[in-house]
C-alpha cells in the first residue's frame, strides 16, 4: 500500500510581556530519568507562564494543571499529548543527550596520547557496537559483513560469514538484528548466529543507504538513495507503507 501521511509538529511563539517564549503545540515534555519537578493544580497556561521565569519548561494541560521543570531531565520524550503545550521558558531545548565526559580537552588529550590501533575495511559503510560488543560493518569492496573485537579491532572468525551476491549499501542494528541494505531489498540477520531472518522487499527502494527505528522498532525510516525517496515500513508485518 503506497499512501501519502503528514506528520504536523508545529514550532511557534508565543509572547508574555513581550517575551519571546517558544513553544509546541499538543505535546508534553516527559521525564524518563530523574529529574525536579513542580505540579500546580487550577491555574490557567497563561497564569503559569506569570510564574514560570525559574524554570527550564512548563506543561501546561487541559485540566488546568501545570508541571514546571526545574532543569531539563538528561534522558526524556516528547509526547503527544491533546490541547497540551511545551513550553521552553529560557529559550533553549534539551540536548539530545548529555555527555558522559564534559572535559572535552581532556578526553582529546587522553586520545592524543593513546596507543593508535588500526584495521582495514575495503570501502565501509555505517558502524555500530551490537549486543556482543562487537564493532560491525560491510565492507562494499569484500561484499561482506565485518565484525570486529572492539578491544584490539581483529575480525571475529565466523565460517558462517559469507560474501554477498550484491554489493551492499549501508548497515544497521536494532534488536539483536542487522539489517542490510542493498539495490533493491534489505536482509534481515540474526546477530547471534548470522542466519538470514527475512529478506525485506519493495518496488520503490532502489539502494538501502541509512536505516533507523522508531516507535520500538515497528516503524522502519530507509532511505533510497538511487531515487531519492524516504520509505516508511511497518515492522508488525513487514510492507511499504509511505515513500516520497
């Protein structure tokens, strides 16, 4: 099934006291780690915004309730949520995600002075580390998968491991699950024994380049490269569901 979907997340502005406060509609900022929240009960958006200056952002819902954040939650979500808003009161957004070592000029320092190990791979394409601890790749010079002992970069010996027919165009890993792209389908492999789980299909993928997952892995983001489209498959019972 070939259709056309809009997805609709609108950025706008909104001024108080002639303060530019940025702001998403029908959405909510949730809290997936720790983090200092403050819960007011019968005051309307625009009397919680009067008293919001201290903190990072603001939920306003429906029911005239309002959760303040004192500091931006190192892991989080934003959901859909109806007649909500998100608020950013300071102006800035969370990062994506927080380093796990600030001192940047350290760390380069540390690298600088590291032992260098290095590995050959005939033209590489994407890298990751899989459930094993693995670094894994393909290689569209050798045709074939690559992992690697993330330790020392020596190739993990598999006799099972075995060249392609096609020349691959990208790798990706979700689930214990490599997902390799090539002209005109997509090979499902189990990361454990290298089994071939599915061969993914569609008449208007040509050339597998980058592949992600969202919504727990049922939706799966592919990009074609040869045609410049952007398809959408559903992981529940694997079809084309949107391209453009």
């Amino acid at each position: 099934m070939f259709t056309t979907v809009g997805f609709n997340l609108l950025l706008v502005f909104t001024a108080v006291n002639s303060i530019m406060i940025p702001l998403i509609n029908n959405a909510t900022l949730i809290s997936i780690s720790n983090t200092s929240t403050v819960i007011i009960a019968d005051k309307t958006c625009k009397e919680c915004l009067c008293l919001s200056f201290p903190y990072a952002a603001l939920n306003c819902f429906s029911n005239n309730t309002c959760q303040f954040f004192n500091t931006f939650p190192l892991v989080y979500k934003i959901q859909l949520t109806l007649q909500a808003h998100l608020y950013f009161l300071q102006g800035v957004f969370p990062n994506k995600s927080q380093p796990c070592f600030s001192d940047t000029t350290c760390l380069l320092n540390r690298f600088n002075a590291s032992n260098k190990i290095y590995t050959t791979v005939s033209y590489s394409r994407s890298l990751f580390i899989d459930n094993h601890g693995y670094l894994v790749t393909v290689s569209q010079g050798m045709s074939t998968l690559v992992r690697l002992y993330s330790g020392n970069l020596s190739v993990v010996s598999n006799p099972s491991c075995r060249p392609f027919n096609d020349i691959p165009y990208g790798i990706a890993y979700y689930n214990e699950t490599y997902y390799v792209g090539f002209n005109n389908y997509i090979l499902a492999i189990d990361s454990n024994n290298l089994t071939i789980l599915q061969n993914i299909t569609a008449s208007y993928l040509k050339g597998a380049r980058y592949m992600i997952f969202s919504s727990n892995g049922e939706l799966m983001i592919v990009t074609s490269m040869n045609n410049s489209y952007l398809l959408f498959f559903n992981q529940t019972v694997i079809h084309m569901d949107y391209g453009m």
